[in-house]
C-alpha cells in the first residue's frame, strides 16, 4: 500500500473520508462518471458485484457507473453490507481538487432502495439491550417512520418477538457476548454497537433530545429502562452512525407483548401465517395472501402486523368487529370506500422519502392525489358512522343520546383521525408540473405561473431560443446556405453548421470552432453572446425551481405529524374493510368474543385451504372445548384422513378470531386464549445439529413448560420420531399432564390408537376420529371428525394411493395378517393373545397416575 507521504490529493482526500466512516462500510468515492471502491473496499465490491478488479500504483481498485450505481448497491445491501456514498459537491475545475462528501451511509435495514424493499412487509431496524435480567428491544422502520419499543422478560420471549418482527438488521451493544452468541443463529445481519450509547442515562438524553420532550413518561416509557436503552441505542446508530436523517420519527409507541396473544416462532411457521412451509407454495398458501385484499401497501403490512400480533383483549376485538360488522351489513358502502383507497397507495412511505430527502416532484403529487381522496373517504366513513348508529338503536323506542362518557367507537376514532389538507393539495397542484422528471435539479418541476422571478428568466430563455431560430433563418437568407443549421451541445454549446459543399459561402466573420466528417462548425461573437444569456437564465431557473421545490416540501412536511396520523388510520381502516370483503366473498361469521374459556364452532373451514381447493369441495367440521367438561380432543384416524388440516384450521379460526376478523364458520364461541402452541409436523435442525426427534422433544418441552390454562395447544403425532414403545410411552405421559397439571384446551392427533384407553381414566378428555369408507379393500376419506376412537390405521391402503407397488403391497398384507393372527398350539389352542389384545390389557392394568388432578370438579 502507498505511504501517506506518495498519495495523490485525490486519494489523501479519500484515505481521510474513509478514515471518518465506520470501519465495516464499504466507500464508494464518486469520480466523474464512476463511483470508485479501493484497497479492500474494491475487493469485496468486485467479488460480490461481479466486476473487473483492477491496480493503480499497487492500489486495488474498481468502478461503477454513476447512473447505474443503485443496482451494485442494492447487491451491497443485500450481502449485508453498510455502504457509505461519497458524492462530488461541486464541479470539477483544472487545477483544482474537487470538494467531495459523504451524503448518506445505507444498511440492509436502514435503506430506501424500492428493488429490495417488499411493498408488504416492513424494513425493521431492530435494536437489543439487555437490563437487569430483562431486554429492551426498539424498532425503526425509515421508510414508514414506525418507531416502536418493549421490554421481554426472558430469552425465549426476546427470540419469539424478532422472530415476528423479522428485522432486517439487529443492533447490540458491543460487549453483551452473551446476547449475541444467542441472537447470531437466527439472525444474518446482528452488528455489535458501542455499549454506552444504550446505558439509560446516556440513551434517555437521546431519546429526549430528538424528540424535544422534558420527559419519557408521555411515550409509556416510565418504569423501562431498558427499552429506553434500546431506543436510544437506536437513533444514535441512524443519527450518528449512519448519519441518517430521522426527522420524520415524529413519536415512539411502547407496547406490551402481554395485550396481545403470544404467537412464538414455530407456531408462526407451523401455521404458515407469514411465509409458506414451501417456498413454491402459492400466495394462498399462507395466512396473510388468503386473507390480504387490502388495496394500500400500508394496509398490507398492517395486517401483516396484526395477523402475527393478535389481540388479547375482548373489548379490543369486539371494537374491530363492530366495523367488519357495519361494512358486511352497508356492501356499497365497502365498496366505494375499496374504490377510494386506490389512489391513496403507500402514504406512508411517500412522507418517509419526502421528510428524508429521497422523495421528489412524484411523490408531492402521489401525496396530493392521496390528500384529494380525503374529503370522499371521510364521506362514506360519515354515511357508515350513520348506518352503525341506526344498526344499534331499539325499533320501537326514540333513540336516546349515549351516555357522556361512553368513549367513541373505533370507527369513529379513527374517522376523526384522517385530516382533510385541501391547502397543501391546492399548493402542491399549483406548484408542480403534471408529469416531472425524477431529476430534481435539471428544471422542468415547476408550473408557469408558480413564481414571477421563475416566469422572468423562462420568458428570457425563451426569447433566446426565439433569437436562435431567428438568427438561423436570417443567416440562411444572408448566405445562401440552405442547410446552414445552428446547433447546441453541452461541450461547445451553441454553434453554427456548414456542410462540406457550403464552405466556399461561409462569410469571413465566423470562427472555426470544429471540424466535423461532414462539414464544419463555426461560432460568432453575437451567438456566443446570447448563449451566455440562455444558459445562464437556464442555469438560474434550475437552481430557482429546485429551491421552490424545497420550500413546497417544507410546506408540506410542516403538516408530516398530521399526515402520519391519516396514514396509520387509513392503514387500519383498509384491514378491517379487507376483513368485511372476506367475510363478504366468503360467508364469514362474527364469533362471539369473551373471557370464559370456551372454544365452540360449528361448521369450521380451513381459511387457506377452502381458497385453493379445486378438485374437491371443503368438509366442514366442528369443536367444542371448554377446559372444565371437555379438555382434551384426541383425535385417532389414518394418514391423509385430514387430521393435520382440521388441527391447523381450529388454531387459525382461533388466531383470526383474536385480530377481530370474521372467520370461516356457520357459528363461533372462541373466548380469549394467551397463547396458541403449536407441535406439527417433523424437521430436522441440521445446522444447530438436532434430530427430527431432538427437535420434537425441544419444541413439547416448550410446551409444556409454559402453557396456561388458558392456552391453545395442538399436538400431531408426538413421539412419532423414536421407538414404538418409547413414543407411545411419551404420548402417554404428555397426554396426562397436560390434563392434570397444565390444564390447557387441547388438539392431540396421534397413531398410537392405544391412548383412546385415557378417555377412560381422565374426566375431560374425549375420543375423535375421521371418518374413513371402506369398500372392496378400499378407502375412501369423508374429511369429517365424529365421535369416537379408532383401532384402524389404513397405512396399507393409503400406501397404495401413494402409488406403493402392487407386489409391495400384496407382501405388506401378508405380513401384517400372520403379526394380527393368534399363535396355536398344534392341537389349535391359543397360546397367547393377539400382540395387540396382550398391549392394551396391560395398558388398562396400569396404576393410576400419582399426579394430583388440578383441575378435577371437587
């Protein structure tokens, strides 16, 4: 590498840039057309970005060009690089070195590049610090402004959460080892962050500081030192770090994980809520494309938001549902509020680039396309208000006014929020021009008329133009040069043309300028005056229309509170009409709400599964649990019979219910639960080196360690990953003490057809199974759950709808007729009982369990 004493200015200046940057940021230093990366910067950018890696004086280095360089960063970005751009501030003149600065410094979670960014989902920044056995955890998403904190009380909670929130990239402090040895497995993008900025003295003043408060308290944040500390953390990584402009983070929400129903990792994926078990899957294939009609990116993600965080708060839901319910019951009112959302689009993100300073002219006028919708939508909301009002008033008797201090509905809470701007949609019309260009400083963003000084210098621009065009016919006349031409380009600016065959007419005041293939150009001192009247009019108006344009941004972002706020309750209000055009299109119900304990439905369908169905139609089933009667469903029944789908469908009735969505059933009674445990299906962790088995066993412990009685518990096939005696051993003892001592609603589908002998010895658990048609050695599958065990597994018969080989199968029975028959004694008497027989006789023989029955009726 060169010394200090043999660098170039240029690269002195660059060593000096990079030395100021945080040493994990790529630096990609603008010369002329090219961004520039060296030493090892250059190396790294070649490998990932596939470029020629070239050497100047020993120095490593390669190149990207200027207008294409978002494309190289977004694969940057996406390697999980920070990327800091170093823009020339000033035109290059001989002689001198250019003045050159960094203006922004991106990271996979902190960037606004639409090629990476999915319209339905957030770009968290996540930040972590753990306090006193607890951890703070904040996350910023720039591109919306959501800025939100809590606080986690143990690892398996932390985990759960990020899980949820799928940051894009995880900030800790430095030194916390620890945290980060737990976090690295799961997360790609975890970066270590200097320690004090999250100490809560230091991250209080932080916090204070941007938000311009006395005091925390007004953000919920009194008593949570440590989400305080994590907040902190975060905005000095944006301001400072980063050196981001977060201006638009306008308020900080803390929340907690208990006022929602807690949705962990594996029940996420089991259920497929979020993203598919497959990746090939369609989008129906998950929770969020089957029910995601929204027509707002912003609705989207909120319901993204809402579908892995649902509520747990009855008064909550029944709020949402009573707007589902006004929609449902006014459909053209639904409709014409749908129609209205369509020009409103992201909102959200148009404010977040407009306050950062990525947004141009296009989003000031998708913002006033948006602002000219509100006056309509806050219309129909008015005539919905109404008919809710009417809805809920008694026939026969006057209405009477409520109660003064009966609080406002949801629907009308969140009218009230949506603010009618007609000045800053009147001054953004008569601003911009209809169709300006993404260039901000090359003119053409503002209307004639705007702004007399602009019109003054576009009024001498065009006069020169007109004095070009003049000239030019006047010297044809003079000269007799027909094809005399006067041209202009950005090296020579004006000039006039001559063909070859016209030279001997060129008159003896013009100046060669340059020889051409075709002929020759030449130049006057009158031209040449008027040129340097054009350009610098053009030069002045540019400068004028991009300030203009700042000061008609400003304007608007002197309202950026308020426009968040009718951002965030047309987001909402795009769901719950998303949930009223599901319950439309698909015969939803309302299910009734409370805090009993009860889980009832009639004629339950699998949300996803009755969209993508094309062959056969869906089969209905239903449940009834209640925790006091009825605990436990055991469900026995042969494979591809439907246990899983019906397991699945009764937790994602359930889940739905909780967001205040209708749901796919005749009829529905699900009262609150805390949380929904999931145990489905068989995979190997591979790379933390676990078994089917291992991973089996971890995921029940999990389960059974921390379910409530109030909780929701689906379990298929435990045990299934080891020995027959083993797993049913296992079933056995899970099976008892979820009933006696966890006391949760469950969903137990299992093959060991042995544990039907529990409905017996334990008082709440009851027998199901699906109802499978035997005919000619044949199966056919009904899809319904009826009352019941079963002692028939029909693995040989579903074997053969798998496509198993005739001469296989033909073996298979065979085999399995001499394991069923009796063995003789040669005189033909049994020697012993059938294997099976012999199993559940003992089975019933076993000693009661010692557990005491927590939950037995005294």
């Amino acid at each position: 590498m060169a010394s200090e004493t043999q660098l170039t200015p240029m690269m002195a200046q660059y060593r000096r840039i990079k030395s100021e940057l945080p040493k994990d940021a790529l630096l990609l230093f603008r010369l002329g057309d090219f961004y520039e990366m060296f030493f090892d910067d250059a190396k790294t950018g070649a490998e990932v970005c596939h470029l020629a890696l070239t050497r100047r004086q020993q120095v490593p280095m390669c190149g990207i060009p200027y207008h294409a360089a978002s494309g190289y960063i977004a694969k940057l970005l996406r390697a999980g690089h920070k990327v800091a751009i170093c823009d020339q501030m000033e035109d290059a003149r001989p002689g001198h070195l250019v003045k050159r600065e960094v203006t922004q410094i991106l990271s996979p979670g902190t960037h606004f590049d639409e090629r990476l960014l999915q319209a339905e989902r957030n770009n968290f920044l996540a930040s972590v610090y753990p306090l006193n056995g607890r951890f703070g955890v904040a996350v910023v998403d720039l591109t919306t402004a959501s800025f939100r904190a809590t606080e986690l009380t143990s690892e398996t909670e932390l985990t759960a959460e990020l899980d949820r929130l799928a940051p894009a990239e995880i900030i800790v402090p430095a030194e916390a080892a620890a945290l980060q040895t737990l976090l690295r497995p799961l997360h790609r993008f975890l970066n270590g962050y200097e320690d004090w900025v999250f100490a809560p003295e230091t991250a209080v003043h932080t916090v204070r500081e941007h938000f311009k408060v006395a005091t925390l308290d007004g953000f919920g944040l009194r008593g949570h030192p440590a989400a305080v500390g994590a907040a902190g953390g975060a905005l000095h990584y944006l301001t400072q770090h980063l050196r981001r402009d977060v201006s638009h983070l306008t308020t900080l929400s803390y929340y907690q994980t208990s006022e929602f129903l807690t949705l962990d990792a594996t029940t996420l994926r089991h259920l497929e809520v979020l993203e598919p078990l497959h990746r090939d899957a369609p989008k129906a294939a998950t929770l969020h494309g089957a029910c995601n009609r929204t027509r707002t990116p912003m609705g989207a993600r909120r319901l993204r938001d809402w579908l892995s965080q649902p509520l747990a708060n009855a008064t909550a839901i029944r709020r949402r549902q009573d707007v589902v319910a006004a929609w449902v019951q006014n459909p053209p009112l639904l409709e014409q509020f749908r129609e209205q959302l369509e020009d409103i689009r992201d909102l959200e993100r148009t404010l977040s680039r407009l306050s950062t300073g990525a947004g141009n002219a296009r989003d000031l006028l998708a913002l006033r396309l948006a602002l000219l919708r509100l006056p309509a939508l806050r219309e129909v909301l008015r005539q919905l208000i109404e008919a809710q009002s009417r809805a809920s008033e008694p026939t026969l008797l006057p209405p009477e006014p409520p109660p003064p201090d009966q609080p406002p509905s949801l629907l009308e809470e969140l009218t009230a929020q949506i603010t009618e701007l007609p000045a800053v949609a009147d001054l953004i019309g008569r601003a911009m021009v209809e169709d300006p260009p993404l260039a901000l400083k090359e003119g053409g963003l503002i209307r004639d008329g705007f702004n007399p000084q602009l019109d003054e210098l576009r009024n001498a621009m065009r006069g020169g133009k007109d004095w070009i065009a003049q000239l030019q016919q006047r010297e044809i006349e003079r000269t007799g040069i027909a094809s005399l031409k006067v041209r202009f380009n950005s090296v020579f600016g004006y000039y006039i043309e001559i063909t070859k065959a016209n030279l001997d007419k060129v008159p003896p005041e013009y100046q060669r300028k340059q020889t051409i293939a075709n002929g020759e150009r030449f130049i006057t001192p009158e031209l040449k005056q008027m040129e340097a009247k054009i350009l610098g009019a053009e030069e002045r108006a540019a400068r004028l229309e991009y300030e203009l344009f700042q000061e008609v941004r400003g304007e608007v972002l002197r309202h950026l509170p308020t426009l968040q706020q009718t951002a965030a309750a047309i987001a909402q209000l795009d769901v719950l009409a998303t949930f009223a055009e599901n319950a439309r299109l698909f015969q939803y119900c309302r299910p009734d709400v409370r805090d009993e304990g009860i889980l009832s439905i009639r004629d339950g369908r699998h949300p996803m599964l009755e969209q993508t169905l094309v062959e056969e139609r869906f089969v209905p089933n239903d449940v009834f649990l209640d925790g006091t009667t009825r605990q436990i469903a055991l469900i026995t029944g042969p494979n591809m019979a439907g246990k899983s789908t019906y397991l699945r469908q009764v937790a994602l009735l359930v889940l739905l219910a909780h967001t205040g969505s209708f749901i796919p059933a005749t009829e529905a009674r699900i009262d609150l639960v805390d949380r929904i445990f999931t145990r489905i299906g068989a995979s190997d962790d591979l790379a933390r080196g676990q078994s089917t088995f291992m991973v089996e066993m971890s995921e029940t412990a999990n389960i059974l360690n921390n379910a409530t009685r109030r909780s929701l518990i689906i379990l298929d096939e435990i045990g299934r990953g080891t020995s027959t005696f083993d797993g049913l051993s296992l079933a056995w003892s899970i099976v008892e003490h979820l009933h006696n001592v966890v006391g949760a609603k469950v969903l137990f589908a299992t093959h060991y057809h042995e544990l039907t002998e529990l409905a017996a010895r334990l008082p709440r658990l009851a027998n199901f199974n699906v109802a499978v048609r035997e005919w000619h050695d044949k199966i056919l599958f009904l899809r319904k759950i009826v009352e019941g065990g079963t002692d028939k597994s029909y693995g040989i018969q579903v074997a053969r709808l798998a496509g198993v080989p005739k001469a296989v199968i033909d073996r298979a029975k065979v085999i399995l007729r001499n394991l069923e028959e009796s063995e003789l004694t040669p005189e033909g008497n049994v020697r012993q009982p059938a294997r099976q027989r012999a199993e559940r006789e003992k089975l019933q023989a076993l000693e009661p369990n010692p557990q005491l029955d927590l939950f037995a009726s005294s």
